[in-house]
C-alpha cells in the first residue's frame, strides 16, 4: 500500500527529530502533478506545537527519512507541504502483480484476528422497506464487503422488533379500518387484513408482522444481493433470560428506581439530559430496554467490533446507548472491543424537478422495492452510497434512468466494458500474454497507475473509517482516468513493446473497477451500447 508507506515513513522520520508519535496528518494525492504524485501536511500541522518553521521541519523530516525503492523523489514545497513522486518502476510491479494475482490485490489479513458484528435494517415489521431502510441496507452491506476483503470475519445481524407496542398498534390497524386516527394505512394494510386471521390487537399485530418479514422485507433483500447470517428476535431475550439477567445487572449497580408507577433508569448518571424509563406504569418493557439487553447480549458474543448502522431518528439514541455500553456494559464483561455507530441521514426522492413525498403512516411513502423495479439495484446501490451517510440524499429519478454518461453507474460500467471490447478486438489476432518489460510512455497512462494503486489503502482507510461513499468516489475517478486514456491512445497501430504495455495497463485497470464494483455491490457488464454503438 503505497500510502501506507508513505505513512510510515513520515512516522519513522518524526520519531527520529522529536522522539514521541506525530500529530494526526494527511497523505493525499498531489493537488498538482508538478509537485509529485502525493503530498502530506506533517509539517505544517506538526510545527505549531514543537514551535518551528513549516518548511524548516519538513525539510528536516526528509533527510531522516530512509531510502525507498518506492519513490524517485521527495522534495519541500512552501508552505511546508512534503512531496512524494513514485517511481515508474513500482507502478509497472504493481501492474504485472494485479494481473498475476487479480484476487489478491487490495486483500489483507490486517483484520483476520477481528471478528465483526454489523448490525444493519432492522426495519420494524411494520410495513415494506422504505428509501431510508434501502440506504442502510446498502451502506451495511457495502462495508461488510470492505472489511471482509480487509480480512476480517464479518456476520451480518438483522435485529427484528417482533414483539411490542408497534405491532401492537399494526394489529389495531388491521382490525378497525375505521379508526381515522389508526397509525397505518396503505393498500399493503388491506392486503394484510385479507390474510391475517387472529382477532386480538397483539396476536394480529404480530402476525401480520411475521406476514411483513416472510413475504415483503426479506424477498427484497435477497433481491438486491443482500444475505443477513441471522435475523436476530427480540423476543428471544425474553425467552432466553438475556433480558432479566441484563435487568438484574442494572439493578445491582444502583441504576434503577420506581416513579410514576413506571421502573427508570438513571442515565443522567452518564451524562443523559433525562432519566429514562425502562418498564412502563402498565409493565410493558420499553424498546429501550429490550435494547440494552440486546448489545449486552453483543458482547458477550465474542466479537471485537461491533457496528451499528441506523437512521436519521437515532441520534440521540445511539448517544444513549453508547453511554450504557461505555458506563455500565463494558466494565462488566471485561469487553476490550471497539463500537461504531453509523446514522444515516433522511432520503428524498426527487422525479421531473418534484419531491415525491414519503409517510409510512400516511400510506404514500415510495417504498424500496418500486424503486428497485423502476431504476434497478445496480442504480439504486450506487446512488445510496454516492453520499456520506451525514449528509442528506436526494435521490433523483430522472438522472438515475438515463442511459447516458450523466448517469454515474452507466459512465462507470461503460470504462469496464470499453475495456472489454478492447480486449475483444485483440483477441481476434492473437492471444494477450503479461509483457517481461512494461513501458510507460504518456502521462495519461501514469496517471491511471497511480489511480490504481491507491485501491488497497482506499480498502485499508474505509475499513478504519467505515466512509463507504469513498467507493463510489473512486470509481468515478477511476472511470474518468479510463476514458481519458481510451480517448487519446491506441492500442492497435501501435508497435507490439507499446500494445503490450497498454493492454497490460488496461487489464489492470478493468480488475481494479471490477474489484471496487463489486465492493459497492454491483455487476460489471462486458457489452453495453451507447449511442447505437455497442462495446
């Protein structure tokens, strides 16, 4: 991983001068290719603190720095920017590695000795899965897949809520159709009502809710490549005793007490604005607490990292729960683990410049699935992932069913099957072989290189920072950098040393997309027409 070592060459040299670890500081690509390939701001974000010049630091950390085959050239540039330049011959390597060994490439076992444990949906059966549940989904798959390829053992957990108030008020939907204030409504209600046979409110709500899981949520995650190993029950804590025990455990610490005629926990003890209640005055327990015996259940599960993927309506809950895990959880199970929480802000669907409104309880929200039908799961995982999850998404139909280089997913499966149609017309002649000696002779094809071998610390970072729109990012970019190439070089008329040498570049290239489209989750077409041309 070419940033990692950069990286570790900074860190080596800074120990050198200073004699403890360097600040937090960035490797990026170079703004300008006349400066190198990458550049990092070590010294200018180092030298406040040691009280030195930029540029005076940063020229002292190169000339502690080691010798590295890697690179040809690191210089100084003010304000105090370090720069690197990779030699051709690392690029033409890596190049001859990713076609030797094209399963190999962006793999690690960095991560084999962790176990993961995502926790990703986990939509109430209440209803079919929204554009806001699709988001999550694709977010927690996306990073199961980057993590898996970084070596860890990731299992995928879908936490039903399959008991309670929300089914509860399902079944009342259900039975009384002419409650204007009943919580929903929608033609998948009267559908429901048609095959639920049980006459009381729970055993209707829960039946339905079985109903909602069997034949709505579970066929449309199969359908857009989404395989949960367990979908965890709700119900199962209280039946196993996971509950009472986490109760008892509360309760031994001095965390709970009765008012109101309701049991509360004490969570102002851990910074919370509010106590909250834990058994209700009618002794119905509360969502949260079945929560918290539900990640007191995770750890004694043996895993060493957890994450949660949840919506927008979670903030404040994760906080909450975080600080149950942090004050109460960890201590008591000797848990040394790491937990991530990744809250997904709000979807909108946007079709011929309008909103299109979404409202589980008023019935007209879009559900995932006609969105599927509509722009396909291709489209539909790449715009879900194209932003950061902090950020809100606007989901736009009109760009997401064209067929043209306006549309993100069709202008990067277009670079793969140009790539392909390359490879089609050569193969006619004769067969491609790996050329002993790879040459580079335009800047677009070192450009390209350089795109390339960033793959495995793109793997290696979102694996760190669990950023999965950084996928699409790069795939974008790396489209960009193909059809620059294939605009303004040739392949065939070119001398057999500069074919060769093209070829190879341009199938590394294709394994690369095909490795990152396969993180993002999806397929990477060999033919596809444009403009009544076909490639």
């Amino acid at each position: 991983m070419v940033l990692g070592q950069v990286h570790q060459l900074i860190r080596q040299s800074f120990k050198k001068i200073v004699s403890q670890e360097p600040p937090p500081f960035v490797v990026e690509p170079a703004k300008r290719a006349m400066f190198g390939d990458f550049s990092t701001n070590i010294a200018l974000v180092a030298s406040k603190d040691l009280n030195e010049n930029p540029v005076a630091l940063a020229q002292k950390i190169v000339t502690q720095m080691e010798q590295s085959e890697v690179f040809k050239n690191i210089s100084v540039a003010t304000p105090g920017f370090i720069n690197f330049t990779v030699t051709d011959e690392y690029l033409l390597e890596m190049v001859a590695s990713i076609i030797k060994s094209p399963e190999s490439f962006g793999r690690s076992d960095f991560g084999k000795e962790t176990r993961v444990l995502i926790e990703f949906v986990s939509a109430n059966p209440t209803g079919p899965l929204t554009l806001a549940n699709g988001r999550g989904a694709f977010v927690g798959e996306a990073i199961a897949r980057v993590l898996e390829l970084y070596g860890c053992t990731v299992m995928r957990e879908y936490y039903v809520n399959d008991r309670g108030t929300q089914l509860e008020n399902l079944g009342h939907a259900i039975l009384h159709p002419e409650d204007p204030e009943r919580q929903y409504s929608g033609a998948y209600i009267d559908e429901l009502r048609k095959k639920v046979k049980e006459k009381t409110e729970p055993d209707a709500g829960e039946q339905a809710g079985f109903i909602i899981m069997e034949q709505m949520i579970k066929p449309i995650l199969k359908e857009i490549g989404i395989d949960f190993h367990q979908f965890f029950s709700e119900k199962s804590l209280y039946q196993t005793g996971v509950y009472k025990k986490t109760f008892e455990l509360l309760k031994a610490r001095g965390l709970t007490y009765d008012a109101d005629g309701a049991t509360w926990l004490s969570t102002t003890k851990f910074g919370d604005s509010e106590d909250r209640v834990l058994v209700r005055s009618d002794g119905r327990e509360t969502y949260f607490a079945s929560d918290i015996a539900y990640h007191s259940y995770k750890l004694q599960r043996g895993y060493h990292r957890l994450i949660n993927v949840l919506g927008a309506d979670h903030f404040v809950y994760s906080r909450q729960m975080n600080m149950i895990i942090e004050g109460v959880l960890r201590d008591h199970y000797m848990w040394g683990g790491k937990v991530d929480w990744v809250i997904t802000q709000i979807v909108r669907l946007f079709e011929h410049g309008q909103e299109v409104k979404m409202s589980k309880r008023a019935g007209t929200y879009v559900p995932l699935d006609e969105v599927i039908d509509k722009v396909g799961p291709d489209v539909a995982r790449f715009f879900f992932l194209n932003k950061s999850v902090d950020t809100h998404l606007d989901f736009n139909f009109d760009v997401a069913t064209s067929t043209s280089a306006q549309n993100p997913v069709y202008y990067i499966q277009y670079a793969y099957a140009r790539i392909s149609s390359i490879f089609r017309q050569f193969s006619k002649e004769e067969e491609f072989i790996i050329p002993e000696k790879i040459t580079i002779t335009h800047p677009i094809e070192r450009k390209l290189l350089l795109r390339l071998i960033q793959f495995p610390d793109l793997v290696a970072e979102i694996a760190g920072d669990l950023q999965v729109h950084k996928l699409t990012h790069y795939a974008s970019a790396l489209a960009t950098d193909l059809h620059a190439f294939y605009e303004q070089l040739r392949v065939q008329g070119e001398s057999p040393e500069v074919a060769q040498s093209r070829l190879a570049i341009l199938k590394a290239t294709s394994i690369t997309i095909k490795k990152t489209l396969d993180l993002i989750g999806i397929s990477a077409p060999s033919r596809m027409v444009r403009s009544g041309t076909e490639n």
